[in-house]
C-alpha cells in the first residue's frame, strides 16, 4: 500500500510567515498540494483548513507537522484530535521536530507509553506558553496604570475593549482583520489609535 503524506502548518497571523513549515513538510515528502494551512491562533480547533485536512485524511495516511504547538495550543484539545487522528481515523502522525512522535515507529505497548508521555508534556508546555502570553498583558496593562499611564481616549473614538484588543494583536493572537473587526472600526482610525497608544507610552 502507498503512503499518501498530508501536511498541516500553521501561524498564528496573518502577518507571519509559513514558509520555514512548507519547507520542512516538502523536504520530508509532502506534496504541496496535500499542505494545508492555516493563519489562526492555535487556542482551539475551529480552523477552515484544518477541517478541510481530516476530512482528506484516510487510514494509513501519514499527518506530517513541524511542531506539536502548530497542531494546537489547547492541552486538552490537543491530545483528543491526536487521540482522534491516530485511533478513530486510523493515520499515523509524525511531528518532525520531536522524533519520538511518530506513530509509525514503535508500535508495541512500550512505545505507544512513550509516545503518550511526550505527547502529554510538549501540549502542556505549549499550553502553558499560550496562559503565560495573557498573563504577561494583565500585568503589562497594571504595571502601565501603576505609573499613572493614562490610556486616553481619541476624540472620536475608542471603545471600551481596545486596549486588550491591541495587546493581543501585538502578541500575534489577532490578525489586524480581526483586531480592526473587534474594535469596530476603519483600518486608518486603527492605525491611529495605535500610534496613540505607543504615545502615551503603553509598551504593548
């Protein structure tokens, strides 16, 4: 039977670039037809391409990706889809920066064991970095009002959530779309808010 590759990348903006992934899939097999990408955060699964992959994907198909936090960045979630993938779909997973992960190997009950470990602790830590990110804001956003940094408001307009909306978008977890679509308004008034912003002397 032929392996049939499927590679899967993701980032989490669409500022950012994927090709450093594409590489890495296509140099280990992957067609770049069978690459699906997604520019989203990784905090959960609701992802157009991604969805459009484990449709694709079939028994005996290998999913090939660079790095367990490209597949998710939700502990939990993240073990139920490798859970999904490997026992309901019937494929084989390879993370291509961790070798213990990859299904096809050791296939007895001991690497099964080890496979499982790993996989539990790298989700953790990705996890864990994505909590980390939104702890690092509240304190950035205390420490700011802690210095008597006054997050002024434009004369036109600023809503209530944009100082935690550009935060996010600074840390890569929005899109500018996104942020601009939040806030509810043109992209040259976001534009301005953000220079605002950096005036007044919010590090964000």
């Amino acid at each position: 039977m032929n392996t049939h590759y499927i590679g899967y990348a993701r980032v989490s903006s669409r500022d950012q670039n994927e090709d450093r992934q594409i590489i890495a899939l296509t140099e280990f097999g992957v067609p770049p037809s069978a690459v699906f990408v997604d520019k989203v955060s990784g905090k959960d699964f609701d992802r157009k391409n991604y969805k459009r992959m484990l449709k694709k994907l079939k028994k005996s198909d290998v999913l090939v990706i660079k790095s367990i936090d490209r597949l998710g960045r939700n502990y939990k979630d993240v073990i139920k889809q490798w859970q999904y993938i490997t026992q309901d779909k019937g494929a084989d997973i390879v993370v291509l920066d961790m070798k213990l992960l990859d299904t096809r190997q050791h296939k007895d009950l001991l690497g099964t064991f080890i496979a499982d470990m790993v996989l539990q602790l790298l989700s953790y830590v990705a996890e864990n970095e994505r909590l980390n990110i939104k702890q690092r804001q509240a304190e950035g956003i205390a420490a700011a009002k802690a210095r008597g940094v006054v997050f002024g408001r434009p004369k036109k307009f600023y809503p209530e959530n944009y100082i935690d909306v550009f935060i996010r978008y600074q840390h890569k977890e929005l899109t500018k779309t996104q942020a601009i679509q939040l806030i509810g308004c043109k992209e040259h008034t976001f534009y301005r808010m953000l220079s605002e912003l950096r005036k007044n002397g919010n590090a964000i």
